[in-house]
C-alpha cells in the first residue's frame, strides 16, 4: 500500500512537465527538518530484494533508483522516480494519479485521464504546440513592428519561421498573441491607498492587441506614471531629479512578466499600483530548469522560448540575464515574491516631498529624529544592501564622499543606524 501511493508521482510529474518526481526519508514532512532515516532500501520483500520487487509491480520500467547521502551528519535516502513517458505508469496494473497526498485511480477521473494522455502524445503544453482559439488571425501590425525595427517579414514564410504553427498546421497561441488581435487583455490596476481594501481608482486595459504594441502601451505609461521630483538637498549648481522608481527595474520587470507568463493557461500579467508602490505580477512559476540561485545570478532559461526569440530578434530584450540582477541590484532580493503559482515584483515609490519615511525612532531617547531625503536613500539603500560602501552610496545617490560621511555621522550620532563588527567586514543595521 505504501508503494502504491508513491509511484502514482510519476504520473503527476508527466502532468505537470517535470523529468522526475522525488519522495525522501530523512526529512520531517511538514517542518523540513533533517531528522535522519534508517530505512534500509536493500531489504528484501517476500523473500526477494525490494528493488527487484517494486520493478516487477511497475509497467512500463521507468528505471527508478534509490541513493544516499548525509546531510548535516544525518542519513537522507532519495527515490528519483522519472516520469511518464509515452504511456501512464502503472503499479500492481492500475494506473494511479496523485491529488494533494491523496492516491486516485486515473480510469474514475477521465478529464485528468484524457489529458494526462495528450501531454504524453504531444508534449507539456506550450504557447507552440496549444492552438490559437481563433484560426482567422491577421497579422497587418505585426508587419508594421517589424518594418519599424528595420526587419523585413516574408509572407509566405513567417508563420514557420516565427514558430506559429502546429505540427497539424494550425495557429497557435503565440500566433494569437501577435496577431492583430491577441484576445488577451494586460490590465493596470490603481488603488489610492496601500492595499486592495482601499478604494479603486482607475483601471487601464492594455491588450486585444499585438502583445509587441501592447507592451510599447505599458512602458509608455510606466514613463508617464514615473514622475521626476526635483531634490533641492545639497544643490550647488543645478538641482537634481529624482524619478519616483527606477525605470531601468520596472522596465525588466515588465519585460520579464510578458515573455516568461505562463500564457496558456489564458491569463495575462497584471500590474497593481498603490500608493506607495507597484507590484508586476507574472503568472507562473520559474522554468522546470531553472534554480533560484541561477535566477538571481542572472542566468536565462526562458519559460516561453520562441516568444523569448522574438524578443532577443527584436532587442526588445537580451539574453545576457542582466535583467534580474539590475532589479535586485537597486531593491534588493527582497523584491521578488514566489507564490504557488505567480512571481511577483515589488517597485516601492521614492517620494521626496512626502513624510511618508522621513521619520525615525531614535532608539536610545525615543525621540524623533526628521529626515532629509538624502538621509532618507541612505537608510533605504542600507536596509537592501546592508554591505553597502561609501563610496556605492556616493555613486547611487550623485553626492560627494565627504556628505556621505557627513549624513552617516549625522544618522549613527541620532542613533538611526549603527555599524556591526569591522569597518572593512561589518555591515549596517538600521534601528
């Protein structure tokens, strides 16, 4: 009974585009705790190995294997059970399905049956393989892009050569998607206060459109929504403007959103603004291939790889993977938000003529220690790089090094900030 609920994993990975499933002993099930195992894979069952026993029950072979390691002086035992290929897996001749922790025969539920059984035939769906909704697509602004951008499309040929049809020759979603209308529309929420309980202000609607046209729309008004403030601190010559966000990070952020959406299950990104910040959210979760240290390093694999194509083709964007760590460079690690099926960046607003932050609680007095906007970016830029040196502050906020000496003096004198361990080795902590 217990091997049947877990080979029924391989059926799951298949359904849900993973090479393979895992089940480990060793670690507690609900707080992740390494705890160790004893459980001995080698022991026989009715008088024969338990590998040996488990590869009989299974048809086809998916050559499962068991290994082991020590994690933290603790023995850990991994199952690799790879999925699905071709046909279901079946264990004891029932085909079995995972839900939640729960084992289901697959023959009692004939949707999932039914599409378990197309990926196995055609693949995972993809924006490549998933056909358009619509087959009577035009494509007159797709061309006009492109002409713009100095490329010369074919029409007898650019179907095949932007990847727009199936292997049967019909549309496909990412045909959709560029097509003169995409069907799909990319909404601009706006809130007044800070979270979805406040009221609605206004809602824009970029989209039934090219997806290249729509995008345009969006950092258009990205450009309009980023207002430029005028910062009279420390003028000398010529005051100095300062954006409400950095535009470089809501670029990428938008750019990352559209072309690594998980475009087909019909939902497009969504942006919501509020009044302290904006968060651009993309449906989805990181490529099967992809880690989370190779997505903060920066390294690309593209969840959507021709519409990733065009891009590159069109430099809208580039594959140097510079665009997340050029947001995480300004906000820090903290901006990205996984959920269970969406990532989600965060762009705080940097006002300077608000009091929203300009206020500190001195932790020695209780007193209350008023801000200058440039004392204001220092403990911002401390509280997302506690590493940070002088002389990156002098470059990221345009002063000299002496007012930044001077403003830190000043916060660790009012107790706003202190230095921890080494002036070369320690780090900043905000109080």
């Amino acid at each position: 009974m217990v091997w049947e609920n877990i080979f029924p994993l391989s059926n799951t990975a298949a359904m849900l585009g993973k090479e393979q499933a895992y089940l480990i002993w060793g670690v507690n099930n609900d707080t992740h705790e390494i705890v160790g195992t004893k459980f001995d894979y080698h022991q026989d069952v009715k008088n024969e190995p338990l590998e040996h026993y488990l590869a009989r029950q299974i048809t086809p072979d998916i050559a499962f294997s068991f290994h082991e390691t020590m994690v933290s002086r603790k023995r850990i035992v991994v199952l690799v059970i790879p999925a699905a290929v071709q046909i279901p897996t079946a264990y004891g001749g029932n085909r079995y399905f995972r839900i939640g922790s729960s084992k289901v025969n697959l023959n009692k539920y004939p949707e999932r049956e039914a599409r378990l059984f197309n990926i196995l035939r055609n693949g995972f769906p993809t924006m490549e393989n998933m056909e358009a909704y619509d087959q009577e697509l035009t494509f007159r602004k797709l061309f006009l892009y492109y002409e713009d951008k100095g490329i010369a499309l074919k029409k007898n040929t650019f179907k095949k050569n932007l990847g727009f049809l199936t292997k049967e020759g019909k549309y496909n979603l990412l045909a959709q998607l560029l097509s003169d209308d995409s069907q799909i529309p990319i909404r601009i929420s706006i809130f007044k206060g800070v979270d979805k309980t406040s009221a609605l202000y206004a809602v824009r609607e970029f989209g039934n459109n090219c997806l290249l046209l729509s995008l345009d729309k969006i950092l258009e008004f990205g450009d309009v929504l980023n207002i430029m403030q005028a910062d009279e601190s420390n003028r000398v010559v010529e005051r100095k403007e300062v954006p409400l966000f950095d535009p470089d990070a809501f670029r990428e952020s938008v750019i990352n959103a559209v072309v690594h959406n998980l475009w087909i299950d019909g939902n497009a990104p969504m942006i919501t603004i509020y009044s302290d910040r904006m968060e651009i959210l993309s449906r989805g979760t990181l490529a099967p291939k992809q880690t989370l240290q190779g997505f903060y390093l920066g390294e690309s694999v593209p969840v959507n790889r021709k519409l990733s194509d065009i891009f590159l083709q069109l430099h809208i964007s580039e594959r140097s993977g510079r665009g997340v760590p050029k947001i995480t460079a300004m906000y820090g690690k903290e901006a990205f938000e996984f959920r269970e099926n969406s990532i989600v960046v965060t762009i705080p607003f940097h006002f300077l003529s608000s009091d929203m932050g300009n206020k500190v609680g001195n932790k020695t007095t209780d007193s209350v220690v008023k801000l200058n906007p440039t004392r204001q970016r220092i403990i911002e830029e401390m509280r997302n790089n506690p590493n940070i040196t002088q002389e990156r502050l002098s470059i990221l906020i345009g002063i000299g090094k002496t007012a930044i000496e001077n403003n830190i003096s000043f916060l660790r004198k009012n107790g706003v900030i202190e230095r921890m361990g080494s002036k070369k080795n320690g780090w900043w902590k905000v109080i």
